[in-house]
C-alpha cells in the first residue's frame, strides 16, 4: 500500500461531516479505522475495497500522489454531490412531464414555415423531427440560409442553424421550447393548436425568437408545421431547407394565407 494512503484517506473522509458518519456507513470499527488515518496499519483487500467504493474510486487512487488525488476526489465528489441532489431545472420541468399530455401522435418529420425573423419578407422553410425517448418528447429543427444572392451557392455560402428542445402537451396546446446548439446564443418557444382530425396535415402557431441581425430583436411570427411522415429521405427534405419569396411556387396558397401576419417587434396577435 502506498505511503499517501493515510493523507488521502483523510482528505477523502473531508468530504464528510464526521469521521464517525464515515465508518458508520461503512460499518468498520473506529478505532480500526483510526489506525488507517494515522498510518499505522492498512486494511485488508477486503476493506480497501469496500472504501473506495464508497468513496467512488478505484483501489490504487488511494495511494496516487496528494495533489493528484484532490483533483481527482474533488470532481468524483462533485459529481456524486450532483447527482444526489439532482438537477434543479430537470426537477422544474417534472410536473409537466408527469401531467403533461401524450404527443406520440405527432412523432415524426415536418417542414416548418415562418416569415423568416433575420430578413423580413422571406420565407424560411425548415425541417423539424419530433420524437419520443424514453417517455419524453424531444424535438431538432434544422435552419439553412444562403450568405449570398448568387445562384452558384456553395457549402460554405450557407448559414446553417440546430435546434434542440423539448415538446409538451398542456391541455389544448402543444409548447416547444428551444436552443441553437451550434452557437448557444439564443433559445425560441413555439406555440401550436394540435390537430382534432384523424390525419396529421398541417399544425398552425406562434414562435417567438430573436432575429440574428446584430441587434438581435425580439420578434413573433405566425408558423406552419406540414406533416412529412414518420420516415422520409431527409436528403432530399433537407435540400429544400432554405429562404423562399412568398410568390415561390413551393409556398402554396394556403400556407402563404396562414403566414399572412407578419414578425413584429413587440406585442401579440392571436390566431383565428
């Protein structure tokens, strides 16, 4: 057994309130253990094992160099200390997964329509997937506009944005709430009015965001989720992830009337 044992035992039984609550958890006699922090004995395999399970370390830590170990304990105690006292926002968002309605329904691909918040009077067309794991309600929505108005666009001409979030169903409403994970500078809630038909067409809400000019105003916009199905050929979806005009033949009529409110800066409008 290593000479740094007795230290590191002491440092790691730190961690605690009392020695004594250390060997009463661990049922090993005080006076024994005693004799591993002073040195002057050391336990059996059996024992060691026993300790650094509790401790959550792996035997030969116990005998790494001081300094070496206080890293290490301190992360393991961390992260231990988390776990048992949970995530607080987790712990927030409980009551709505335990009360909240099932969406399984609505799983799959869609392309969502906005009036786009970064340049005003476009379109923007972007492809969203709801799915269910393990009992929760997990959404990405992909984003891609062009940098330049050139007809021969590159990859590297293409601004592209990822969503990630979580989807709820509150009553009569479905909540989506989210964050860009390329860059985490901003996060948007959509609101929709779920569908009372037999078959999933097109869903109809609010999203609320920021546009990514630099001075990043808050802005509303009407949106229109289409139905794709539950698998698709997300490549050729994907092409389509773009700006459109509003007089683009792929922007029909009807999605063109439902977009017909425009982003505004402030204030709210309802949805007939």
């Amino acid at each position: 057994m290593s000479e740094h044992f007795a230290l590191n035992l002491k440092l790691a039984c730190s961690h605690y309130r009392s020695i004594s609550e250390v060997c009463r958890q661990l049922s090993i006699n005080r006076a024994q253990f005693n004799k591993y922090l002073s040195g002057q004995s050391h336990p059996t395999n059996y024992n060691l094992k026993r300790i650094g399970d509790f401790f959550g370390v792996e035997d030969y830590e116990l005998g790494l160099p001081p300094d070496q170990f206080a890293r290490l304990i301190g992360a393991r105690h961390s992260s231990t200390l988390a776990k048992q006292l949970g995530d607080p926002i987790a712990e927030l968002f409980q009551p709505l997964h335990e009360h909240g309605g099932n969406l399984s329904r609505y799983c799959g691909y869609y392309f969502e329509y906005s009036n786009c918040m970064s340049v005003p009077g476009m379109v923007l067309l972007s492809l969203v997937h709801l799915r269910e794991e393990r009992g929760r309600f997990l959404f990405e929505r992909q984003e891609r506009q062009e940098r330049t108005s050139s007809t021969d666009v590159q990859a590297e001409d293409w601004v592209r944005c990822r969503y990630l979030g979580a989807a709820f169903q509150l009553q009569d409403r479905l909540f989506l709430i989210d964050y860009e994970s390329l860059t985490l500078n901003e996060m948007s809630q959509t609101i929709l009015i779920p569908s009372f038909k037999s078959r999933i067409t097109r869903l109809n809400g609010l999203k609320t965001g920021v546009s990514s000019g630099d001075r990043r105003n808050p802005a509303c916009t009407r949106v229109v989720w289409e139905y794709l199905g539950a698998d698709i050929n997300r490549i050729n979806a994907y092409r389509q992830v773009k700006l459109y005009r509003p007089d683009d033949p792929r922007i029909d009529d009807d999605v063109r009337e439902r977009l017909s409110v425009g982003p505004i800066s402030h204030g709210l409008f309802e949805i007939e």
